[in-house]
C-alpha cells in the first residue's frame, strides 16, 4: 500500500512518461533532405527546379516543405527558411 504521498509516477520508472521523451534538437529538428530543400529555397529556386536538382517530383518537394513549416511553426515557405537560417539549420548563402 502506498504511504501518505503515494509517488507521482509508477514505482519501478524513474521519471515520468512525459518527462522521458527525448526533445529535438534544432539539429535534429528537420531531416536532411527537409534541410536540403529549405537551402535551395532560401538560393531562390523554384520548387520545380528543387524536384529537377534532387531528382525527385515537385509534389515531393511541396510535402518536404509543408513537414518543414510544420516542425518550425511557420506559416509561409518564406518563413520557414527565414526560421531555418535564424536558427542555424541552414546557410542562406551557396
């Protein structure tokens, strides 16, 4: 039976659930290609010529960008690479 202040989380587990999560990083936020198709974005291409470069379609790159928005909140394209820069996940320069 437990004591007066019964514990928080079930015995046996050292943290709860929630707190066990393991949180992204800004590294590890976006994956390479989503990090891939933000530079040349921010290198001013068109999301065609983005499918053309990466060999990939253009509904790709669209699904790529939208899963990039998501993870970074933003509710623009133009956003989501203004994001990435700022947080050093990309480099707006070639």
């Amino acid at each position: 039976m437990y004591s007066e202040n019964p514990p928080a989380h079930p015995p046996g587990k050292d943290t709860p659930r929630q707190d066990r999560r393991q949180t992204k990083t800004d590294e590890t936020l976006l994956s390479p290609r989503e990090r891939e198709v933000l530079h040349l974005l921010a290198r001013g291409l068109t999301t065609e010529r983005i499918a053309t470069v990466l060999q990939t379609s253009g509904r790709t790159v669209e699904k790529q960008i939208a899963a990039a928005r998501k993870k970074l909140s933003a509710t623009t394209r133009e956003q989501a690479v203004a994001l990435a820069v700022a947080r050093g996940l990309i480099r707006a320069e070639e």
